[in-house]
C-alpha cells in the first residue's frame, strides 16, 4: 500500500462528482479531476467504484483525513504504484498462496484442529476445483510450504486481473494470511464476514477457553471493517 499521510491539507472543495472519462471514470472535485500524491487523474475502472471514492471524498471535513479514505488510498496504489510492479504484486498473493493460513492445521486440541478442517477443508477443496491450486494440509509451526506447481498457478491468476484487482486481491491476503480466500473474496465465491470468520477461527476457540479481550476484540472490528470494504471494492469492480 502506499505511505499516506493520515491527515492532508485543508478541504479545497466544494463539490463532488464522477464523470466518465473513456474507458474509465474520474472523481471530479469542482470539476476538475482529484490528484494521486504521484499526479495521476484519481479514475477507476468502473462508474460503480468511482462513485465509493467519491463518497469518501464527499465525506470529508474541514481537513482531508486520508485514514479515513481507504478505498482511495487503495485506488491511488492501484494507480501509482501497481501498473510498474504487478510481477512483485502477483507474486506476493502467490506467496500467501505458498504458506497459506488454510493449510496449517494445529497440533492441538482436537477440538481447534476438528474446527479448522471444518471451515478450511472446504474451501482447499475450491481451490483445486475454481482455482487449479492443489494445496496440502500440514501441521506444525515448520513448514516447506506448498508445492511450486500450487504457488506459480496462484501468480498466474493474480497477474490476469487488472491493476484494481490485483491490489486488491493482495490488500485481501494480507489481511486474511490466505490467496485462497483472497481469490474467494474477489470472485464472489465468499463475502467479507466468511471470509474473515475462516481467517480467525483459532482466535475464536482461544476466546471461547480464556474469554474475549477488549482490546482484540476492538482490532478483530477493525479487520472487519477492512474485510468488508475489500468486498465492497471487488463488487464495485
């Protein structure tokens, strides 16, 4: 992602608006096209996406919070930064593919490993049939990681989505230690809330044996709500 200032200069808009710009759509502000920190026009590949950046836009006080504009800092990463480096970007998701979280079964108790296969199982089971990425379960903090057939399949998904998705797709596995429900997430196959559930579910046993902390439970929202605006970004797109 790019490194963003979390507050910018004060509001120097007033008006907000989206306008098709060829094969693409711009954010307008009073007319005139919104700026990435590297001078690119602000446009997105669809009217649908253009319009949540500009509702963040819209959103703003007196002074641009860009903390609080996390899709536009995903689209200006999409711009500036991913178009120069999508082999990199391709190969990051693949890596979470390589040492993906759905693979790694615990040691014990039986009752977090029996919860683990139950929501992980699954969805190894999509990536070999939707994916073409046949993953092994192993056990243990040690791991080779899965096979290089598994992780260059994985790339060579990533690197046929555009510059949108594809910064997406690795905002998603970073978030979620998973390609695999990266790639659920962008294809429609999980929402946000599934996704992330199956992201968490040690952390959900260890709540249900020691109860739940205030201040995980406050960073579990958080991630939550990062979850759940990758999937308003994947559907805009």
């Amino acid at each position: 992602m790019s490194s963003i200032a979390a507050t910018g200069p004060k509001r120097f808009y007033t008006s907000v608006a989206v306008a098709a710009q060829g094969d693409s759509h711009g954010v307008l502000l009073d007319g005139r096209a919104a700026k990435t920190p590297n001078g690119a026009s602000l446009q997105a590949p669809t009217g649908a996406l253009a319009q949540l950046l500009a509702e963040e836009w819209e959103a703003q006080g007196a002074t641009i919070a860009f903390a609080a504009m996390p899709l536009t800092r995903l689209a200006f990463t999409s711009i500036d930064r991913t178009p120069g480096e999508r082999g990199s970007v391709a190969a990051d998701v693949a890596r979470h593919v390589r040492h993906d979280l759905l693979c790694h079964v615990a040691e014990g108790p039986a009752r977090l490993i029996a919860l683990q296969e139950e929501a992980w199982a699954p969805w190894r089971a999509w990536a070999q049939s939707s994916l073409g990425v046949d993953l092994s379960p192993v056990s243990g903090l040690l791991s080779a990681g899965q096979s290089p057939e598994a992780v260059h399949a994985a790339a060579a998904l990533a690197a046929m989505e555009n510059d949108f998705a594809l910064t997406g797709l690795a905002a998603a596995a970073a978030l979620l230690g998973s390609g695999v429900l990266a790639f659920a997430l962008r294809r429609g196959a999980a929402d946000a809330d599934t996704v992330f559930e199956a992201s968490r579910v040690e952390e959900a046993f260890q709540e249900t044996v020691w109860g739940v902390d205030a201040e995980a439970a406050a960073r579990a929202r958080m991630l939550r709500l990062e979850a759940q605006r990758l999937e308003a970004w994947f559907r805009a797109l």
